[in-house]
C-alpha cells in the first residue's frame, strides 16, 4: 500500500461540495470528473486507502492538472489542493517513472545557467535556420541578449533561469522602471540564483528544488528586499520556508515582493505618464495563476498599469491560460484547449495587446499570435517612448 507524502489531515477537509469544478481548467475542457479537483482528491483519498494502485489511471489524473490553484481560492472549505498536489507528484517522482530521464535532465538544465544560456542562443540559431519544427510552439528566442548591469542597492531583483535566457529585456525594463522610482537595483550571481526550483516542486522533485533553494537563499545576502517580475518565481520564492522547513529560509521568504506588489505601495515614487491613457490602445490583463491564486497580489498589476493606459479586463474569471510551467509542453491538446478560452476572452476585450506578469503565461499566448508584453515593459515604453535600451 502506497502512502502519499501529503498531510492526511488536509485530505480530509474536501466535503465534495463540487464549488471548486467551475473554476478548474482541465474540468472546463473536458467534463470529466476524475479531471477535477474534487475528483483528484477522490483518486488521492482511493490511493491513501489503499483501494487504488499509484500507477496508471492515477497518475494521467494527477499529471493532467495544470497546477493553476484556483480551485483552493474557490473553495470554501479552505482545502490546500496545492499541498496535495506537490506531495502527491512528490510520491509519483520518488516511486514510479513518473518523471522520464529527459525530464529530469532538462530540469537539472535550468539549475545550471551557463548551459542554458548555451542552450537557448542554439535554439535561437536553430530557429532561424528553419531545423526547429512549427508544431514546437515557441517565439522567437533572441540570439544576443544584452548584460544587465546594477544599478544601486536598495533591493534585489531576481533573474532566474528561463525568464533570463529568453525575456532578459523584460528585467531591462523593470531595472529602468524601478530606476524611474528612484529604486537601485542589485543583480544576484546567476550561478548561484540561476532557478528557484519552481517546475521542480511542480514535477514532484522536492530534493532537487531544495538543493536549488539553498543556493538561491546565498546569492541574496543582507536584508534588502527581493523584488520579482515573474509570477511562478515569486511564488516558489515566498514558499521558501515550507520547502526548507528552517527559520533562514522563512526570513528570507519574507524579503520577497512581486515588484508590482511592491511598486503598487510607492506608486506617488513613480513619474507620471507623459500623455494621458489612450482609449483608443487598451491593453488587457491576463492575471497569471500564481499572481491571482497563490500570491493574491493581481490587483496591484492594475494599481501600477491604469496610471499609463487603458485597460480592459477579461470576462473570464481569471480562468488559467493552460501554460502551467512545463504542462504547455507537456500536454499540448488539453493546454491548447484550455488556451483556446483565454484566446476567446482577449479577442472580445477588443484589445491588440495583453499584460501578462509570467513568462510561461507570455510563451504560450505568444505562440497563439497574442501580443504580450510584460506590466512594467508597458510602464517603461510609456516613461521613456523614445529610448531603445537606455540601461
Ligand atoms: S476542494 Fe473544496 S470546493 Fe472542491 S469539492 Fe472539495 S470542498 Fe468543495
Ligand atoms: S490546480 Fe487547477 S487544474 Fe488542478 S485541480 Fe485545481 S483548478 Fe483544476
């Protein structure tokens, strides 16, 4: 009999009222119960009793959630699905060939960022000798990307491993933001805070994330805040101290802002916008997950963005965009039926570009032709309409 590494307490607190069904993605696309929530703790619950094996139908359960959480904000019994979750893919990683060789090659990758800097600038070079296949949804990766250089110390920003490789202009942006605030930013070693260890926690690799945790938590000394432009990160930052368990860990995590969170609190620091918002140029906000559902903090995307344009918001109830770290690649029908609401929800906004405040969430409605910029590359293009790279 397999015992789940998750808290049997937590289990026992779904009462199956079924409120949680309309707000999960997976349940959206496909109508099936073992799709959603309550059916996934179900399955989990069978498995803890003994009257399911871990293998098979079970794990396509489990592997199929997108991990997105809004099931926890709708929940009004206050289930931690995402604990149950991460524990449950932790016993699948640990126990079974849940997560493939290739899998845990490409994730060691991101850990190591001069390999993947190495990495992606081939992919570039791949892409544009036409050797990357079209149904490989990717954008156009860049070929060079620019050095970020410091510019003060008052708070860190954290640059991680996919967002540096391949939106290394979206830091650029938020460095002269915040430098528009009056903030100096301080870059970390990239060696050493090179990936948080997210999609790790995500694919059930808890040893690997902590292993990436501990080197992160050095490449930030002093107290100075740590302010984050990617959603995911932020998230995987703040849970520092549940992954570690140790009080260092814990402080640290309390140093950890979403940068709009943050800005959102200084906003009289920031200039204001040279022209008034054009109506005629709405931009629509697409909240990623873990901004909306795990840190809470979407509203003050809007508090930063609406002093510098016209927003329009989606009719969708913050429905997930199907990206889910890995699961775009992974699981490419059920993420691109899943994309396919979101896709429905921008176009009748009626806006030509949409805020997102995730890289995965940017790759995958970029793929889809989405014209997706970053809350803070919005804030810049607005502060400084003529420069092309000032920092
Ligand atoms: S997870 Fe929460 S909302 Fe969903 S069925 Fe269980 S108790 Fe109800
Ligand atoms: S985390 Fe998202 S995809 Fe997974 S069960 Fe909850 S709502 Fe559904």
């Amino acid at each position: 009999m397999t015992i789940l590494r998750v808290d049997p307490e937590e289990l026992v607190t779904c009462v199956a009222c079924g409120l949680c069904l309309p707000h999960c993605p997976t349940y959206r696309v496909t109508g099936d119960e073992s799709a959603s929530p309550r059916g996934r703790i179900a399955a989990m619950r069978a498995v803890q009793s003994g009257d399911a094996d871990l293998r098979g139908e079970f794990t396509r359960y489990m592997d199929e959630c997108v991990q997105c959480r809004a099931c926890e904000v709708a929940c009004p019994s206050s289930v931690p699905f995402g604990h149950l979750m991460e524990g449950t893919r932790a016993t699948l990683a640990a126990e079974t060939s849940y997560v493939s060789w290739w899998q845990r090659l490409a994730y060691r990758t991101l850990g190591h960022h001069r390999v993947l800097l190495g990495l992606s600038r081939g992919l570039a070079l791949a892409q544009r000798a036409h050797l990357v296949p079209t149904r490989v949804s990717l954008p156009k990766l860049p070929l060079h990307a620019r050095p970020l250089r410091s510019t003060g110390d008052d708070a860190w920003l954290f640059t991680g491993c996919v967002m540096d490789a391949w939106q290394r202009d979206v830091h650029a942006a938020v460095i002269r933001v915040l430098g528009a605030a009056g903030v100096g930013v301080a870059l970390p070693d990239s060696r050493r805070a090179g990936c948080c260890g997210a999609l790790h926690v995500h694919a059930g690799l808890h040893d690997d994330a902590a292993a990436l945790a501990r080197r992160v938590l050095d490449a930030f000394p002093g107290d100075a805040p740590i302010l984050v432009d990617s959603a995911g990160c932020g998230a995987a930052l703040q849970d520092y101290g549940r992954l570690l368990g140790t009080d260092e860990a814990a402080a640290f995590a309390h140093r950890v802002h979403d940068v709009h969170e943050w800005l959102a609190e200084r906003l009289d620091d920031l200039p204001a916008p040279p022209h008034r918002p054009d109506p005629d140029a709405p931009v629509a906000v697409h909240d990623p997950c873990h901004l909306r559902n795990v840190q809470r903090t979407h509203g003050a995307v809007r508090t930063v963005l609406e002093r510098y344009v016209e927003l329009r918001e989606l009719d969708d109830e913050g429905l997930c965009c199907g990206a889910g770290g890995a699961y775009a690649a992974l699981h490419p029908t059920l993420a691109n039926q899943i994309r396919q609401r979101k896709l429905d929800a921008i176009t009748r906004t009626g806006a030509a570009t949409v805020a997102s405040a995730n890289p995965g969430c940017t790759l995958h409605l970029a793929a889809a032709g989405v014209d997706v910029r970053h809350p803070l590359e919005i804030v810049d293009a607005a502060l400084h309409p003529h420069a092309s790279h000032p920092a």
